[in-house]
C-alpha cells in the first residue's frame, strides 16, 4: 500500500510539473494588428460583417485594431491564395463560404 501511494504521488507530480509550463505560456493576444482579409469586392455579406466586428475588435484585443483588406478576383481564390501565403502567426485571417466546403 506504501508502495502505491508513492506512485501515486509521483505521477500527481509530474502530472503538475507538466501542466505548469502550459499556464505560465499565455501571452496576451494580439500584440500586433490583426489583418482580415476578405476574398471578394466591398459590400458584400462577408465584407460587412467583418467591418462591424472590426469597429469593436480593440476593445476585446488589447486595443489593437483590425484591418479589413478585400482582394476580389476568380471567384475568391485570389483572396484565398494571398491569405494561404500570408505568415503562419496568426495575425492573418480569411473566411470561407459553405460551398467552398462543400465541393
């Protein structure tokens, strides 16, 4: 029985020591400005909504602003291959259709 106890209290250590790193990890996010890039022309459904969210986005981001590009063009795939290409940090962000998806 002494024996499990001590194993026991060996893995709730480590499982401790483990977690730990994961919770100290946590920077504030963004640090930087965010860039939305919508792949078809100003006006549209996707468009609109990414610009109210945008008007709102400083005071949920750490006051850091949102900026909403439009690259319109076959269809969105011109969009979609500027924000493929785009730096894998997470400050650029791009959005899909369902049949996009669905094809």
């Amino acid at each position: 029985m002494k024996r499990l106890v001590q194993v026991l209290m060996l893995l709730v250590l480590i499982a401790v020591l483990a977690i730990s790193p994961v919770t100290n990890a946590n920077d504030a996010f963004p640090r930087k400005t965010v860039e939305f890039i919508v792949p078809w022309a100003a006006g549209g459904g996707v468009d609109t909504l990414m610009r109210a969210i945008a008007a709102v986005f400083p005071k949920y981001a750490n006051n850091e602003q949102m900026i909403i590009k439009n690259v319109p063009g076959g269809g969105g795939a011109i969009g979609f291959n500027e924000a493929a290409k785009a730096r894998p940090d997470g400050y650029t962000l791009t959005s899909g259709t369902t049949p996009l998806i669905t094809k």
